[in-house]
C-alpha cells in the first residue's frame, strides 16, 4: 500500500461519510462528481500537496482532473513517512474538517457543480466550457448545452477530445437517445477507471431533456 493510501485510510477512520477508492478518499455518495482528497507528488522527496476534489464524472476522461480542484492550506506541502504517520494523519484530517468537508458535501450534483465554477464566467478555455456544456446537458438545459458547444471551436479541438466530443455534438440535434447513452457512457467508463463502483448512489442516468 503506498504512502498516500494508508495516509487516507488513517484518515477515513475519523471522517464519517467517507471511503477509499483507490488513492483518493471520497465523500459519499457520489452522484455524477467525483468529490473527495487525494495527493500529488512533488518533486521534494516525501514531500506532498493534498487536493480538494471536485471533478464531473459525465465528462471524458483518463485520469483524475484537478481543474476544478483546490490545493488544500493554501499549498503547503505535507511529509508522508511511515515514522509518526498516525500523527500525520491526525493533523491532515484536521486541515480536511470541517470546512473543506463541508463544502464537499454541499456539491452533490450538476446543479451545486454549476454554481461551485461561477467564478469561470467568461473562462475561453476548450476544456472548461465542454464541462459547462455537459453540465447544462445533465441538468436539462440542451438548449443552453447547444449553444455553448456552438461557440467552441470543435474543429481546433485535439484530436482525442474532437473524436469525444463532435459525435455527442451532432447527436444532441440529431439522435438525442445516443446522445445521452453516450454521456452515460463516458460516466460509468470513469467509475469504472477511477474505482468508485463502491461509492456511486443508484444508477448513472441524465436528466430529462425532453422539454427542451
């Protein structure tokens, strides 16, 4: 078990409402985000930043995506070493709770997801405003989900993300039924991926979009 695991599961044990999936402790349940802590590496030999995580499932993806994710204690770098390590984890888990906790729990889906980025307003970045546009989607508003894939230039896009994204595009006006089985889709490849099969609430589904 690596470093970071353990220090997690030291930490799980003090955090109700928590489980360990792979090397990211997650805040239950998990409904359509991934919410939780994990670690990143530095350069610094035993040295690590702690995440605060918040990243939409219904989007493609092959790893854990920080883009919406806040470095814990405005950065500073935490010593995982086997020596003093329940101590360590005491003193992480006392960064984690109650405030970074609690905001975790209040994002449970799209709805809390689209006001936690209203501070991006504006933010031109490919990446950023698919999110936004699959966000809208899973709530409901294809319109809105339309409007904003009309203003990326999908063309540009790379060519992984361009094979992802221009089907769903076309799909949205043309097949709405493959629209959504494929966003589901991409959700259950990311839970599958991530190892969050034990941490997901009911069935991955989208919103009604019929009155759209």
């Amino acid at each position: 078990m690596s470093i970071q695991r353990e220090t997690l599961r030291l930490i799980q044990g003090s955090l109700k409402g928590t489980r360990l999936c792979g090397d990211v402790l997650v805040v239950l349940p998990t409904e359509h985000l991934l919410r939780g802590f994990v670690f990143e590496r530095t350069l610094e030999k035993e040295m690590y930043y702690l995440w605060r995580v918040v990243m939409p499932l219904y989007r493609p993806a092959n790893t854990i995506i920080l883009n919406y994710s806040k470095r814990i204690s405005k950065g500073d770098k935490f010593r995982l070493t086997k020596p003093g390590l329940t101590q360590t984890a005491e003193r992480i888990a006392a960064a984690m709770a109650p405030g970074h906790l609690s905001y975790l729990r209040k994002i449970r889906g799209p709805r809390e997801f689209l006001k936690h980025v209203n501070w991006m307003a504006g933010n031109t970045m490919a990446n950023f405003r698919i999110d936004l546009a699959l966000t809208h989607y899973m709530v409901g508003n294809v319109a809105e989900c339309i409007k904003i894939f009309e203003s990326i230039p999908l063309e540009s896009l790379p060519p992984k993300l361009h094979d992802y994204v221009v089907p769903f595009a076309t799909e949205l006006r043309t097949n709405p039924e493959d629209a959504a089985s494929r966003v589901q889709s991409w959700e259950r490849e990311n839970i599958e991926r991530l190892g969050l099969a034990e941490a997901v609430t009911g069935t991955v589904e989208v919103a009604d979009t019929g009155s759209n």
